[in-house]
C-alpha cells in the first residue's frame, strides 16, 4: 500500500477554466485579462486553470501560452491556487518544452493532457511510457495535474492507468471529463487517501458528483456563474429546495455550451463590462449568424443566474466560501 505525504497544494473547490479575452485585432487583451482575474475570484472562484482547451491553448503560440500563464499567476499573487497547461503538441520534445514553459510560470501546478500521451491511441503501454519519460524531464517539487480534454480526441484514462499516476503520488488533481458519474465515484474511490483530487468537468452531473465525493467543479460555465456552482457546494443544506432548483438551472443553462463557445461567455462578460471584444481565435464564423436567437438565450440564463442570487442572497449566504 502506497502512503502518502499532505499535497503542498490543494485544488479543489470551484475551479474555472479560463478565457483569454483578445481585442478586435486578435492580440491577448491583458487589461480584460486582469479585469475577468478579479471576477473570478469575486465570484467565488478556489483555484483558477490557465491556458485550458477554454483558453484556447490550441492557438497560442509557445511563448503566448508562457506570458499569459505568468500573467495569471502573477496577478492572482496568492490569493489563491493557480495550475497552468499548454500541454497541445504530439511530439515529445515539444511537450517537455511547453510543460517546462508552464512550470516556470510560478503556477502552483501544471496539467498534463491525457491524449497527448498516447496521441496515436496506440493504449496503455505506450500512455505508460510517454508518462515515465515526460515524468523525467519535469522538474519534480511542482505537483502537476491531469486533464482529459476533449480536443483534438477525449482521452480517458483507465483504472489501472489513474492508479499509476496517483502512485507516482505526483499528481494532485484530474479534470475529469468522463461525463459519467458511476466513473466519478469510482474514481473518487481509486483517489481515496491520496494527494489527487476528482474535479468533475460536466455540468449535468455536477450536483451529483459534488454530493458522490468530487472535490469540486471544473466545467466551463464557471465563466458564468462561479459563485452558484460555490454556493451548491458549500451552502446546499440551507435549503435543500433551493439546491435542487438551483442544480437544475445550472445543468439546464449549461446545455447552451453548444451554441458558440467561448465565444457566448465573451459576449457575457462583454455585457457585463469585463472586456470589449468576443473575439476568438477558435471559432471563425458569426455566432450570432449560425445560432439564432443566441442573444436570447443569454438573456434567460443571465436572468436565471441573478434569480439565484438573488434567492441566495435572501437566505444571508452570499458571500462564497473558499
């Protein structure tokens, strides 16, 4: 039996995966970027995660994902956790660079992409051995991270798989984006007494996840509404009612994740103030154009999330927990 030492750094909670904001000519906004820094953690945030599939990793330069990595870190200055990726190349050279890019950010962690490990989907042993050599050119006193995202194919990991990176007692959190909660608890249980926490990434199961064990909330419409998913998880038993309402709000407002993101955050936080420019370098059509009544549905989940807080607010728990 593996034991382990307490993880230096925790992530769990309410963990937003990050936008970066571009102006109109598409260079990084750092301006909005700082403002939407501030958002996040006045809305409940417990860790934030830079340069994710949201930040559009995929289409930053090496040396953009570097600079806005070390932004992030160094405006948040503690308050609380930041973990960075930019895990997106197939070739491992590369990925040693970009990882080493990351950890010299000041992030307190970095996040390895699980695809990116076997990105031929060649199975088991050649992730196993991607993992050990990677393994050995990171430096060793930065915890890292596990993330299954879904671009360019959803790599999920197995049971035995998850058991070799929680043993190298290295890991410390997975974003979990296996949308299926009989896997989270499973993995929930895999994880018991290690440093490696289950963050849930789909907003369908996140209530249930939450109440099965998930150390938190990694999907992306914390870019909407942060402090609900907080609220959920640190106040629910308030009011059960409300909780159940409140659950389903947020699985119903998330089904929307299909028309245009993230170019549908942006227009929120453009709403709200937070930057000027929905720009994306990801997406390369009018999503106004392609989605109709886009606008519309924003409207409805604006209105739903302000009810909720409102509600919230009534009960004398509107100040997140963290």
């Amino acid at each position: 039996m593996t034991t382990f030492k307490p993880a230096a750094t925790s992530i769990e909670g309410i963990v937003p995966v990050m936008l970066t904001p571009f102006d109109d000519a598409g260079a990084i906004d750092y301006a909005g970027l700082e403002r939407l820094i501030e958002w996040y953690l006045a809305h409940g945030s417990d860790a934030l995660f830079a340069v994710a599939q949201s930040s559009e990793m995929q289409f930053l330069t090496l040396a953009e994902r570097g600079a806005l990595g070390r932004f992030v870190v160094d405006k948040v200055a503690g308050r609380i956790p930041v973990v960075v990726s930019g895990h997106i190349s197939d070739d491992p050279d590369a990925q040693a660079e970009e990882l080493n890019v990351a950890a010299r950010t000041g992030a307190q962690g970095i996040v390895l992409v699980t695809n990116r490990l076997d990105p031929k989907q060649q199975g088991t042993e050649t992730f196993t051995a991607n993992l050990r050599q990677l393994l050995a050119r990171l430096p060793s006193d930065i915890p890292l991270g596990l993330y299954e995202c879904p671009a360019p194919y959803r790599r999920l990991l197995s049971d035995d798989e998850l058991k070799l990176c929680i043993d190298t007692a290295r890991f410390i959190m997975l974003k979990d984006v296996s949308c299926d909660l009989a896997t989270v608890k499973r993995r929930v249980a895999l994880a018991e007494g290690s440093p490696l926490k289950i963050l849930n990434a789909n907003a369908a199961i996140a209530w249930d996840a939450m109440k099965a064990g998930s150390a938190g909330f990694n999907g992306v419409f914390t870019n909407f509404h942060p402090d609900l998913y907080n609220w959920l998880r640190n106040h629910a038993a308030q009011d059960p009612v409300l909780a159940e309402e409140l659950a389903t709000f947020l699985v119903l407002a998330a089904v929307s994740e299909s028309l245009g993101y993230p170019a549908l955050a942006k227009i929120y936080h453009q709403r709200i103030g937070t930057f000027g420019s929905i720009r994306c370098r990801v997406i390369d059509y009018d999503v106004r154009e392609r989605f109709w009544a886009l606008d519309a549905v924003l409207d409805k989940i604006v209105a739903g999330t302000e009810h909720f807080r409102g509600r919230i607010a009534a009960l004398g728990a509107n100040r997140p927990v963290r």
